[in-house]
C-alpha cells in the first residue's frame, strides 16, 4: 500500500489486494477497506514526506513506526523475499528532517 502501486486506480498482478479482491466477497470487502480514498489520499501524503527525506516509502514508513513509541508491531507487507530488502535496508536509517524554508 506505502509504496503507491494501488494510486491511480492501479491493481498489479499478483499484489496483495489484487489478489484478495478477486478471491472472494470477503476479500473484497477487506479490500475496500484498506483500499479506498481514505487510504489512498494518506499514501500520497507519506510519499511526499518520505521524498523530502530522501528514503523509499516503504523505510520511511518502517523508520517512522521503529521511532515511535506507541507502535507496539511493525508489520509488513511484503508477499516476496526481495521485497524485504528494502526493509532491510534502511532498518538503522534515522528519518532525517525536513529543511524549514
């Protein structure tokens, strides 16, 4: 979903919801419900942010729950191994800040 493969009304083969929304009248309605304006304005919103601190989506949002102390799990999405390498990869990253202008 962070990573914006859902924006602009796209559904990628094999991807998560993708494939729940086709599965079954359940799958759909758990489709609409992490998938919908809502959601999908929120991811616009985090890949900005994550563009000004200059880390994929996907580390941004792993680097925001790790800092925050209210998260108590940090899930992922991801459906094959090479999607973790990302995760991986910005695990010890600090979020830098914005610059003010």
């Amino acid at each position: 979903m962070l990573s914006g493969k859902y924006l602009a009304g796209a559904w990628p083969q094999n991807a998560r919801f993708s494939t729940y929304r086709r599965s079954s009248d359940r799958g759909e309605v758990m489709t609409r419900r992490f998938v919908n304006d809502k959601t999908l304005k929120t991811t616009e919103l985090v890949l900005g942010l994550a563009r000004e601190c200059n880390l994929s989506p996907v580390t941004f949002a792993d680097r925001m729950d790790a800092e925050s102390r209210f998260v108590p799990l940090r899930s992922s999405g991801a459906t094959r191994v090479e999607q973790s390498a990302t995760r991986l990869k910005g695990r010890r990253r600090p979020i830098a800040q914005p610059k003010a202008d």
